[in-house]
C-alpha cells in the first residue's frame, strides 16, 4: 500500500514540475506576444523551447511531462474540431462562387498536375538519395515478430471509401475525402441552378458568404494558440525520443532528411523562383507557421487552418484557389509520404535483405509511388500504405516496415513538412496561372501578420 502511495505521490509531483513549467513558457510566450514579438518568431521560440525542455525533463531530471503534453493534445483537439467545417464550407464556398464549370475544370487539373508531378520528382530524389548513402548497408536488426504490416486496400474498397454515402456520419468519423466530394456536388448543383435561376440560389450563396466569415473568425481563435500548443507538442517528442534510438538507424533519418531537404529546397524553391517567379526566401519566411506547424503536429489535416491563413493571408492567393487547393492538398497531396519515404524504404529494404534491384524495378517504383499517392487519399497512415504497396510491388519483404517503425515519427514531422509546403507551392503556382496571385502584395517589405500575429 506504501509503494502505491509513494507512486502516486511521485506521479503528481513530478507532474506538478511539468505542468508549473508550462505555465512558465506559455506566460513567456504571452508577454511575446503582447510586446509584438512576429507570429513566426513566437512559433520558433516555442520549438526552441520545448525541444529544451523535453530533453531537460527526460534525459536529466528523468521526470515525466504529461503535464506538457496535455496542452499539446488539447491544441490537437481544436485543430481537429476545425478540419470538417473548413472543408466543406470552404470548398463548397470556393467552387459555388464561381460561374462556369469550366473553369472548375481547369484549376482541379492544373492541381492534381502539379500534385502527381512533384510527388514523382520527390520519389527520384527519394531513390537517388538511398542509393548515395546506402541506410540498409549493415543492418543486421531482425524484424519484430509480432510486427504485421497494413493491409492494402484494393481498388473497389479504395473507390468506396471515397464516395459519400453518409454525410453526417463520414463528418463524425473525420472522414475527409468524403465530405470533399459532397461539397462539390452541393457546388456543382447550386452554379446549375444559379445559371438559370440567380434568385433562386442567392440565400444560398449569402448563407455560405457569411458561415466563411463565422468560420473564419474561428480559425483566428485556434491559430492564436500555435506558439503554445508547438511548445507541448514537440516537448512530447524530444522526452520520448532517446540517442538510442537515433543511433540504431541513424543512416536512415540522415538518408530521409537529405532527401526531404533536397526537395524542399531544389524542387520547391525552383518552382517558386522559374514558374510563379518570386522569391522563394521571402516565399519560405511567409509560409514559415504551415511548416513549423506540419513539423511538430505530424498532420496535413491539423496544418489546414493555419495554411489556408497564411496563403490567403500571407501569400496573397485568392480565397477561393485557396479555398480548393488546400483542403484537396491535404487529403491528396503526399510528396514526403508518398514520394521520397517508400524509395527510400524500399532501397533499404533491398539491401538489408541482400535483394538487388535493377533499371526497371526502379521505374516501377517511381510509377507505383505516383499511382498510389492517389488511391491512399482518406486512408490512415498514407505513408505506411504507400510504402506497402511500393514493397509489394517489388516483392520485397514487408518485414523492413518492423526495422523502420522505431524513426518514423521522426521522420515524419519532415515529412508532413514537406507535404504541407508542396500544397502551399501548389496554391501559389495555379493562382500564378489563373491571374489570382497579388504579386504586389506579396512582394511588399512589410510582412502582414493580420490575425496570425493578433492574440
């Protein structure tokens, strides 16, 4: 009965440090705030902070931060309550405004375009990377025996869960890429009829107009929480994340941060500079809180609120490309998930068992990443999906999903990063083609912060 005692006094107390911590760091990042200190600044101070204080508390003191994370996982919360209303108000507000289907046409190919085209630049740069550092070299780490990896979905299943059939109960289970698809039918029906009969969908349009502006004003409310809620979350993840575990497969965090820089850098930033032709220094600090938010939340659906501020807001992209773009990019859009992670798993793969892979199996790869980045959308864990299938295809041991699975959280705040960023590049480059990109806006010295900097 003691030790039961004594435990339970030790967990509230060491719980009590963590939680008195966080108030500490959260006044800190209020008095920031108040004295103007730039929403970008704030969000990296927060990370800054928490990375010291989750190593502190872990590695040093040994005590825990549930105290921390709790903040963390009430700011997930928010974001999440966000994620459904956002899409289908938005999407059914973007595309309900405007007067031709044609034009729908156009906007959705330029972005499923640019969404398959830089998920297949990222799964070379992904293979060309594997193959320079070689991460499977001397790994010599059996696979779990308990491990078993996702099953792929077939293609029926894959097209069923796409179709609306409930939209009330997809929205209660968070499914996105129905409720994406229902807008659009809602939106399609409203410009058919207003195309006949304006006065007939007018209440429609002013109620749609005006439960934006609501939503909006929302979106405000949880945005301002980001520097905390940053702070919590990436505290959580340097307390659990020991040198250990870095070092054990080092070679492929190395292999998969190379590869995700590479295209960040190269492929994002080239595109930004020779096709919407901006700067893509001022491009990345403008679109700096979608990143820093991707990284430590570890979710396109999470990063949605705040992106669609920043390329409204900071970009200078019209509402309603912004309004389609993003909320697609988020279900559909993989260029980390789908791209550079399976290549790089699957040349792993190949050399930690022994198995050699040639010119063709390479191609196979790079159009099964592409194929597959599609027929994941709406399914959890499009990363591990996406790399079973990209395994199977090259009928490599699914046993390699095992050795990974201890850093792929690390890895996957890059590439949610990644995947974020290239739904940011993708709204900029089609507004930039539709003449819906205020360029003299964006090329303003002042950085308006407008509600990302308001708390």
């Amino acid at each position: 009965m003691d030790k039961i005692d004594n435990n339970l006094l030790l967990a509230i107390e060491t719980n009590w440090y963590s939680f008195v911590t966080a108030i500490f760091v959260f006044a800190l990042l209020y008095y920031l705030a108040r004295k103007r200190v730039g929403f970008g600044t704030r969000v990296l101070i927060g990370l800054g902070l928490g990375l010291v204080v989750g190593i502190l508390f872990q590695n040093l003191v040994n005590l825990e931060i549930k105290g921390i994370t709790t903040f963390g996982s009430i700011y997930i919360s928010l974001i999440r309550m966000l994620v459904i209303p956002l899409v289908f108000i938005l999407v059914l507000n973007s595309i309900a405004s405007l007067t031709s289907l044609d034009y729908l046409r156009k906007i959705g190919f330029k972005t499923f375009a640019w969404f398959l085209g830089t998920t297949g630049i990222a799964s070379i740069i992904g293979l060309l990377t594997a193959l320079v550092f070689s991460p499977g070299q001397g790994i010599q780490q059996p696979a779990a025996s308990d491990a078993e990896p996702r099953e792929i979905p077939t293609f029926s299943d894959v097209i069923l869960s796409l179709v609306p059939s409930n939209p009330v109960s997809e929205a209660a289970d968070g499914k996105v890429v129905p409720i994406l698809i229902f807008a659009i039918f809602l939106a399609v029906a409203i410009i058919k009829v207003g195309s006949k009969n304006e006065e007939a969908v007018k209440p429609v349009r002013d109620l749609i107009q005006s439960a934006t502006q609501v939503l909006h004003q929302v979106v405000k409310f949880v945005i301002r929480l980001t520097p905390y809620g940053v702070f919590a979350l990436i505290a959580g993840v340097a307390a659990k994340y020991g040198w250990d575990t870095l070092q054990e497969l080092g070679s492929v965090i190395v292999t998969s941060y190379v590869a995700l820089i590479i295209h960040f850098v190269l492929v994002f930033g080239g595109l930004v500079l020779l096709v919407a032709k901006v700067n893509p220094i001022k491009f990345f600090k403008k679109a700096y809180p979608t990143i820093a938010v991707a990284f430590t939340t570890r979710s396109s659906y999470a990063t949605l609120p705040i992106n669609l501020e920043v390329i409204t807001k900071r970009l200078h992209v019209s509402p309603r490309i912004a309004s389609f773009v993003a909320p697609l990019g988020a279900s559909v859009n993989f260029n980390g998930c789908g791209g550079v992670w399976p290549a790089i798993v699957a040349v792993f793969t190949s050399q930690a068992f022994g198995i050699e892979l040639g010119l063709t199996d390479y191609i196979v790869l790079v159009l099964v990443s592409i194929i597959s980045s599609i027929g994941v959308a709406g399914v959890p864990g499009p990363a591990v999906i996406s790399t079973t299938v990209v395994l199977t295809a090259l009928g490599l041991p699914l046993e390699a999903l095992a050795i990974v699975a201890g850093v792929e959280a690390l890895i996957d705040m890059a590439r949610t990063a990644v995947n974020a960023t290239g739904t940011t590049v993708t709204a900029l480059l089609v507004a930039n083609s539709e003449g819906e990109f205020d360029r003299e806006a964006f090329n303003k010295d002042e950085d308006e912060e407008l509600a990302l900097n308001a708390v």
